[in-house]
C-alpha cells in the first residue's frame, strides 16, 4: 500500500487560483487549507471541495505555513502556494515515487514559472527547483516574514516533472506584488541592520545593487531570450530591489 499524502495550502482571497490548484491534487488523501481572512470566495471553494479548512489569524509566511504543516495527518506533505497547480505528469510521478520506499525524506520539485501568460525559461526562473514534498517532521519552514524556505539538512533528490505557478496574469498584480514584498524585505533588512544610513551604501543598495541584478539576470543569465516579457519581468525585479532599501532606509531615518 503507498504511502499517505496531505497537501498543505495557505490562502487570503485566492478565489482566482485556489480551484485551480485544488482540482490538480484531487487524489491526495487530504488537503489541508488555513485561510487567514478572505473577503472573497476562497473559504466557499475550500469548503466545496471537501478540504480540511482551517481559519486563523495572519502570523507571516513561514509561521502560517508551518501551522498548515501541522494541521496535516499524513506520512507525507506537499506544500503549495495558492497560484501554483501539479501538472499531470508531477502528479504520477508522486504516486509512483509513493508507492514504493523513497529513498530520501524531502524532494527538491522543479517550478515553471508563468509571466504574462508565457513561461520564463530564462534569467534564472526555469527550473527554478523547490523543496516541496518531504515527510512530515523532518523539514519545517523558517519563520521570516518574507521568503520563507524549508529548513531540511539530510540528502534531498530532485523529482523530474514540474510544478506550475500562475504568478503574475497582469502587470498591475506583479508591480503590487513587488509592492507588498519590498516592504516585507524593508522589516528584514531593516532588523539585520541594513538601513543605508551612510551615503556608499545608500547608494549600493538603491541604485547600483538593482542595476547589477538586472545585468546578471536579463543578460548573463539570458533573460533577454524571453522576449518583452523576459525584460519587464527582469526590470520590475531590479526595481523591487531598489524599493525594498529605499524602504529599509525610510524606516530607520523616520
């Protein structure tokens, strides 16, 4: 008999992306969703779907995820974000892979990245590989307000086939994306003490640090193979750079 596995999903008003990926993990054992205050239809869809729906108040990324991890009763978890869904292909290697003995308790999962409605292969996006499916009490996010990652220490593989993640269908979600995540970077960087208080480092982290990434991505790592939105994509990230400082910078002078 294979083993048993939950999907762990945090939402707030993710009507346009939860059915989505809820109808891409139909046939795990148990999905799990802790909703943190939708206004919208997402606590409706969760419920229809026969997901296992948890309310609870927002404590940051990490933290929420974690409380979804343990919400989850089986020997397995697969960690998702609401906009991503498990293609076809990712979905039957996870049964196969399941139905034996795993050699190792987390996988690395490739990510497909969707930008305007076009893949991004290029400027470091593809295969873009995240820790995502592991056994439960063996890996545990970190608990920062923004980028969260998984905590895992022991030999990780890589599965084969990919997750997709419906990031950014408008440019107005993207730059209000950027938006909310550089202020989130700003309470980071501002409790590691990087505030730009002398003019070197203003000047580093505002203007030439963004610059330097938009080089290193669009061009070194060929993000200009990825077409117009290949280069809004790579310049609106180099602005979210210079935002996040410029607010770091702005919290500690006021």
């Amino acid at each position: 008999m294979g083993k048993s596995l939950s999907v762990a999903i945090i939402t707030k008003n993710e009507e346009a992306n939860l059915p989505r990926t809820l109808e891409s993990v139909r046939w795990a054992n148990e999905i799990v969703v802790v909703d943190s205050g939708s206004t919208d239809g997402t606590v409706e869809i969760a419920w229809s779907s026969g997901a296992k729906l948890i309310q609870e108040e927002w404590h940051g990324f990490g933290k929420q995820k974690n409380l979804a991890i343990e919400y989850c009763t089986s020997e397995w978890i697969l960690s998702l974000d609401a906009d991503e869904e498990v293609s076809e292909a990712l979905a039957q290697e996870i049964t196969q892979l399941l139905e034996e003995t795993p050699e190792v308790d987390a996988f690395f999962v490739p990510r497909r990245n969707f930008f305007l409605g076009r893949w991004i292969k290029h400027g470091g996006y593809y295969p873009d590989p995240k820790l995502r499916l592991f056994r439960k009490g063996t890996a545990w996010f970190e608990e920062r307000v923004v980028h969260e990652t998984l905590q895992y220490s022991d030999p990780i593989r890589t599965l084969q086939n990919d997750l997709i993640h419906h990031a950014y269908p408008t440019l107005e979600s993207y730059i209000e994306h950027m938006n909310r995540y550089s202020t989130l970077g700003a309470e980071q960087a501002a409790l590691k003490g990087k505030t730009s208080r002398s003019l070197p480092a203003f000047l580093w982290n505002v203007l030439l640090n963004p610059a330097a990434t938009f080089v290193y991505n669009y061009v070194l790592r060929l993000g200009f193979l990825d077409g117009r939105e290949g280069l809004l994509l790579h310049l609106y990230h180099s602005a979210y750079v210079s935002w996040k400082y410029a607010k770091a910078w702005q919290s500690a002078k006021s």
